[in-house]
C-alpha cells in the first residue's frame, strides 16, 4: 500500500513543500529512508516506532520504503516524525489516506507519542499558503506561531493519537486563530532609560541620530565610561517596529529555534555576541546553512563589544552584509541568502590600556602599540561605520549626580517624527532611513548650500575622507536636519555631522 503526506523543509528563512511517501512492501521487516535525510530524519525510525506502539497502534510489518521528494534537496531536523507515523498508519490502512492528503503536517515525536515543538512553523505555514494548501496539522506549542498567516487552518495536536482521530474524523479540532495587531501591541515599556546615564551628552547625541536614521555607531573610550550602558539603551529610543517588520523578526527566529512562547515578537532584537564567535557564528553557516547573527539582529542592534579583541577576519565578514542589509551563503546544494538589515553598535577602548587620551590617568601605551591596537580595524570597516565618537571619563561630579538628563521618552518622540520624515520622503522606494540612501537620492535628499559645501570641501580636503566616507558624512547631516524639522541641510547640520568621525580626526 502507497500513502503521501506533505510536510515541509527549511530552506534559510524560507520552507518547501516536501512529499513524504511510504511504500508498504512483502519482506523482511525493514524500514529505509531515501531522499537525502541527514542523521536526526535517519534515526525518526526508533522515535516513530516506539510512538506507534505506545499510542496503541500496530506497527506495520513487512519491507517499508519511505521516500522525501524532491530527493535532491537535503532534509534536515525532526519535523518529519509526524509525517512519517501518519504516513505508516495511512499506508496500512489506520488513517484516511484522501483526508491526510489535505494536510500538510510536522512535528517530532517523543517516545511515548507527545509531539514536540518544532523550529520554522511560520515559514511552513507562508509555504503552505504559497503552495495554495489551507490546512496544516503540527505541535501545538507552534500552533499561534503559524497561524499568523491568513488563509491557512492550522491544527495543533498534543499527541499522535490526537492527530490520528483528527483525521479519522472522532475528534473535532477548532483552528487556531491569533489576531496578529492584538499580539503586536502588547508592547511592554521599556525597563532601561537614558536618564539613568550621567554625562557623555556627545555620545547620547550619537546614539539619537543612530536611532532615527539607522546609522552604525562606534564608541570610544575608557572603562567604566559607561560605552555598553549607552549602548544597551538605544532599544528604548529605537522606531517601533512595524507589524511586517515585527512578522520578518519572528519568522527568523522561529527558523533558528528562539522562539519564547510568543506568536509576534514585537520588540526589535538586540544581539550582543562574545569576541570569541567565528565567521560562521556571525553570518550564519553550517553543512545546511542558518541564520547567524547578523540576521538574529534584523530589523534591529548589533552591539560588539571590545571591538579589536574580535579576530580581524571575524570583523571582515560584516562589510557585505552592512552595505546590503543582506548575507548570500554559497554551499554545494546550492546558496542562500539571509536578511541582515541591522544597526551596528561597537564600543572599544582608546588604547591596549584603555586611558589614552585620559587627562587623569596615564596612558601605559606606546605610539606603535596605539596604532596596532586602532590597526585590528579595518579602514574599509571603519568607513562603514557612520558615528566614530569618544566617550571619555566621567567626571566626579558627574559621577555623584548633578542635573538627570532627557529620558527615553522624550528623546523617542524627536526620533519617531524624524523616522515618520524619512517614511515620507522614500515612500514606494523600499527604503526605511537614510542610511539606506543610495547615490541618486543623495543627489535628491541631500543638496547642501554654499556654506556647507565649502565646510564640506574643507574637510574632505583635511580629513582625507573617502568617497565612502563623504556619502556618509551627508546622510548623518540628513538625519540632524531631520531630527531638526528641517527640509533643507545647512551648514550647521554638516558641521555637527563632521565632528563625528573621531578616527579620521586621529593622528
């Protein structure tokens, strides 16, 4: 007897209807996979096994083939136990084999017949609906996860033995249904606050202008200057994202298994790898590529700290994806390419000892040592960076208090109507803010007058800034003269836009 479910195959952030087929044949007892299963589909074989039997069922006898087509494309992971049980019970006659073909189904399978979460359920449900199928049976801790598709029924079984009388028709399973708006506005308030930082009002400036225009930002200074403190709180004045933003976050970390229980992760990711991640860990990689995290971190921050203590080559890898908010992985099977549209949020020390530059302190450093310390970065990677500004010692007096300064409220509210400028001003050209600009809107958007061309030349000319360079210097004035309400960039606006490439200014 033949029997051929659908199920489903993660390819990057996206899946693909996959048949499962299972041939009930004369022979010795035997079951094989085919179609290019990796280890955790080959060993689906005891788990299957043992869930049939402690469900209460028969496990068929006799030589059993079970094929996943396309057999070319690798099949991954342990979303295939469900399928497969209910493709044995259908092919041996358990299971209504023209109702199962209306379903496309995943899930793992524990011994005992519980079926456990899985990774990836929204992308299988955007496959589902793609295909044109409507209902989908799987775990039913992914079932408000997948159900944030319109146009797909989703069904979410606790055990085989549910799933098996669903489809018999004894048990009654009402869709789930999730109201993805109702799920996206339980924003709760953030817990951090720039009021809570004393002093550095350069830095907090910085961090405005990263906010509203989605510029990447390094900061510089010694420890203890509060560089990570700073850095941790530009989720709190970062835009809202939208409910398609939020839907983009949450369908990547359900492909890489981070989901917490929530359908819509409606806050914008902040990722903070250690200095000892590999290329791979950053990008994403592996035999059967995921997302790194560069793509955990879309649509929102990625913070490195101890910028230089990151391997050079490690810190190479980022210059693709932060000029096209997008990583491609080339494999044998074939490529992928990955969303990485992030804010880059670095901090790193002045010197090896960290107090160059210190009024307070002596620097231990040498020259040579400062500039092989500043030397780990590159100057194509620097370039990319939009905001190069110090951070410097507190002083004592601002240590002990002294005057709060704005709160994240109030400092959100200027980067959100700058934000809704920017919305306006690319609306149709799938461009969010004005990092994303690219030469013609240059032209377009950022057209200075006489003054600021002049204090522009001059610095071009002082600094040896690079064409790169130039464009972002322009971009940063954008977003001042934004944040100010303007239309038109003044000469103001470059000059503060000017003072924030503190490494072009170095010696």
């Amino acid at each position: 007897m033949l029997a051929t479910v659908l199920s489903s195959a993660l390819r990057g952030i996206d899946a693909t209807i996959v048949e499962v087929e299972v041939d009930l044949g004369r022979g010795l007892p035997q079951l094989q996979i085919v179609g290019l299963p990796e280890a955790a589909v080959r060993e689906s074989r005891e788990r299957v096994r043992s869930a049939i039997r402690n469900s209460g069922y028969e496990f068929p006898a006799g030589r059993t083939t079970i094929n996943l087509a396309p057999a070319d494309l690798k099949k991954e992971g342990s979303a295939y136990d469900l399928p497969i049980a209910l493709g044995l019970l259908a092919a041996s006659g358990k299971v209504p084999r023209e109702r199962l073909a209306e379903h496309v189904v995943l899930g793992e399978l524990s011994l005992d017949g519980r079926v456990k979460p899985v990774r990836g359920a929204l992308a299988v449900a955007d496959a589902t609906a793609a295909r044109g199928l409507r209902r989908l049976v799987l775990p039913a801790a992914n079932a408000r996860e997948a159900a944030l598709v319109s146009g797909v029924e989703v069904y979410g079984v606790a055990s085989l033995g549910e799933a098996v009388e669903f489809l018999r028709g004894a048990v009654a399973l009402e869709p789930c249904r999730v109201d993805p708006r109702r799920s996206f506005l339980r924003t709760a308030g953030p817990a951090l606050d720039l009021a809570e930082i004393r002093g550095q009002q350069l830095a907090k400036r910085a961090l405005e202008i990263a906010a509203a225009g989605g510029h990447n930002l390094l900061l510089i200074g010694p420890p203890g200057a509060g560089k990570t403190m700073l850095a941790m709180r530009i989720t709190t004045i970062l835009p809202e994202p939208t409910l398609a933003e939020a839907i983009e976050i949450t369908k990547i970390h359900s492909v890489a298994g981070l989901l917490d229980g929530e359908p819509v992760l409606n806050v914008r990711p902040f990722r903070t790898p250690h200095h000892t991640i590999s290329a791979a860990g950053l990008v994403g990689g592996g035999a059967v590529p995921r997302p790194g995290e560069v793509s955990l971190a879309h649509n929102g921050v990625l913070f490195l700290d101890e910028l230089p203590e990151f391997p050079r080559h490690v810190l190479e890898v980022l210059r693709q994806p932060m000029e096209e908010r997008r990583v491609t992985l080339s494999r044998a099977l074939g490529s992928l390419t990955f969303p990485a549209g992030f804010v880059l949020i670095a901090a790193m020390n002045p010197c090896p000892c960290g107090f160059f530059g210190d009024p307070r302190r002596a620097c231990l450093c040498s020259a040579a040592e400062v500039r092989r310390y500043r030397g780990r970065i590159s100057g194509p990677l620097l370039d990319r960076i939009d905001l190069q500004v110090e951070a410097p010692a507190l002083l004592p007096n601002e240590i002990r208090g002294g005057t709060p300064g704005e709160s994240s409220a109030e400092v959100r509210r200027r980067v959100d109507r700058a934000h809704s400028r920017q919305l306006q001003r690319f609306a149709g050209k799938r461009i969010a803010c004005n990092s994303q600009m690219g030469a013609s809107d240059l032209r377009s958007h950022c057209g200075l007058d006489s003054a600021g061309e002049r204090l522009l030349d001059a610095a071009i000319d002082r600094l040896h800034l690079s064409a790169r360079a130039y464009g972002r210097i322009l971009k940063i004035a954008r977003t001042i003269a934004d944040l100010d309400g303007g239309e038109r960039i003044l000469a103001p606006h470059v000059a503060e836009s000017i003072q924030y490439r503190t490494l072009d200014r170095s010696p």
